[in-house]
C-alpha cells in the first residue's frame, strides 16, 4: 500500500491553515449544513464542475488534450502549489502534483491485482471516467465501463474517448431500482465493480447496497475507495471528519449497510488509508456476493 513521505509532517494545529472547514466549524465564518439532493448534486456536477470541464476540453480538443490535462491543468486548478494530505490519522504536507500521484498511485495499486484478473471493469459515479482511462493504461485489452449521473460529464468522457474504443461511459443512476449498465455485461465473464467518493455523495447506501448484490452473477469482486463514518472515533481528527461528513450530508452507512446484507462477504475494510482531503480520506472495502460462511 502506498506508504506516508519521510518528512514535511503536519501536527493538526497547523491543519486550519490547509482547510478552511475548521474555522468554520468553530463559527469563524459561514458554515450551512449542506442537503445533497439530486438537485445538489445536479447544480454542484452538472452545471458546474463537469460543465466547465466540457468547455475547456472543447477549447482545447484541436490541441490533442489529454483526460489527465483536463484534470490537472482545469478541474484541480484551485488547488494550490502545496496541499495537506492524510495517511491515516497522520498529516503530512505534499506538493499539489505529488497528492494527485499518491491519489492515482492508491487506486492501481488497490484495483490492479483485480483489474489483471478481470475481463472488464466497471466504474459507477465515475464523472468522466479519469480513474478508468488511468487503469486503460495499465490494462490494455481488457474494456472498462463507466456510469455516471451528470449528462455534462457523461459528454466530456463521450468525446475524450472516441478513438479509444475500450472506454464506454454512459448514463447511470445509484437510486435507480435496477442498474442496466450491470444488466448488459456478459453473464460468465470476470468483473471488476469499482465506485471511488461517489457512494460518498448519497446521504444513504440503501439502495446501492440493495441493488448492487442482485448482480452476483455478473461480479467476480466489488471494492468501494470511499470515506466510512467512524461512528467510535473520538479523537480530534476523528471528530473533525464526522462532522465534516455530516454538515456535507455525505452517507455514514455503506458499511454498517454491507456487513448486514447476507448476500455480501466483506473481505477486507481499511479505514483512512489516503486523504487528498485529510477532513474526507479515502477508505478500502472490498466484498463479494456470497453466503456468510
Ligand atoms: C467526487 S466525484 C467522484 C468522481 C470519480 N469517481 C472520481 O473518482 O474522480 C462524485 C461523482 O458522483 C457522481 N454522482 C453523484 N450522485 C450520483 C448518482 N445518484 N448516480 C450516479 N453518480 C452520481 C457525481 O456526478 C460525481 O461524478
């Protein structure tokens, strides 16, 4: 697993100077408790986020710019030249640019020995597909398949991956009753499921956790690189992320969901392993469909 930088560590007291959230946790400045509805999340993607993105893919397309550019150069252009990052409960100080490689490095190392095992791979919630274009690199021949909810980022993946015939990226919903782009896939054939800080955006895993088991037969394993509520921890970091969790209205029970859903073995849950945001780090679970031992 990816493993912390030797130095440029950070106590957290210096973590308000990386993130504006704790003062406002403490009422220096406006603090509104977010309500993620498909409304929410239709202004905050959509409209903005992955509109933006859009137009500055077409701005730039005659250029040959690549998804990795779109990425850096305009969806992470806020971020400073340095940012605060987590390993665990740890905090350490990283440039912008090395961030996005631990980020991108966490997700082969965590899907590449599946990825290599499966014959597709499937991203639900997967904006524009930049995590399955990375692992296209990795695992040429194999076909990747994405779904997401913003139709402007649905778009953006259509035109970034038209001479790139592995990549499919459709129209998905987590709240739907079923899930068609799982219902398409060949029975018989090894699959990869993979969400990363998209379950995230529900305010509750029910439906994901209902739905997604009814596809066993079409999934070899499932893995969510997603933050988990720590209902137990009650040091300050901990206290910190619940809060964060909760004013963002961001779910806080995809696992508590999974490990009480027979139909789902839950065979590993790491806890805080990489935060690109230290306030909402990335979590690793993986199950399979099957009966409890
Ligand atoms: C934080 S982004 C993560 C995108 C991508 N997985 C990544 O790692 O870059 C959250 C994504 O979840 C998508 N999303 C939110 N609600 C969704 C829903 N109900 N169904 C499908 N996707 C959804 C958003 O549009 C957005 O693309």
């Amino acid at each position: 697993m990816i493993v912390p930088p030797s130095q440029k560590r950070l106590s957290l007291n210096e973590l308000p100077r990386w993130s504006n959230w704790l003062g406002r946790f403490l009422g220096v400045g406006p603090l509104s408790p977010i309500r993620r509805t498909r409304e929410k999340i239709d202004a905050e993607y959509d409209k903005d986020k992955y509109a933006s993105c859009l137009a500055y893919y077409r701005q730039h397309a005659q250029e040959g710019i690549t998804v990795d550019q779109v990425r850096k150069e305009w969806e992470m252009r806020a971020v400073g030249s340095e940012s605060c990052v987590s390993f665990g409960d740890e905090l350490f100080l990283l440039s912008s640019s090395e961030s996005l490689t631990m980020n991108d490095q966490l997700l082969l190392e965590v899907l590449g020995p599946l990825a290599a095992q499966a014959d597709s791979v499937v991203e639900l919630g997967c904006g524009y597909g930049h995590n399955l274009w990375l692992l296209a690199q990795q695992f040429p021949g194999k076909t990747f398949f994405g779904g997401e909810y913003s139709p402007q980022a649905v778009t953006l993946a259509q035109e970034l991956y038209r001479n790139n015939p592995s990549i499919h990226v459709e129209q998905f919903n987590f709240y739907d009753p079923t899930y068609p782009i799982l219902d398409r896939l060949e029975k018989g054939r090894r699959v990869l499921v993979f969400t990363r800080h998209a379950i995230e955006q529900l305010p509750s895993a029910a439906n994901v956790c209902l739905v997604l088991p009814k596809y066993a037969d079409r999934m070899t394993a499932v893995v969510h690189l997603e933050p988990l509520y720590e209902t137990h921890g009650e040091s300050l970091l901990a206290l910190l992320r619940k809060r964060y969790t909760e004013m963002n209205d961001y779910n806080r029970d995809l696992l508590p969901l999974l490990r009480a859903n027979p139909a789902v073995t839950v065979q590993e849950a790491q806890m805080n392993v990489f935060g690109l945001n230290p306030l909402n780090p990335t979590s690793v679970i993986r199950w399979i469909c099957a009966p409890h031992g």
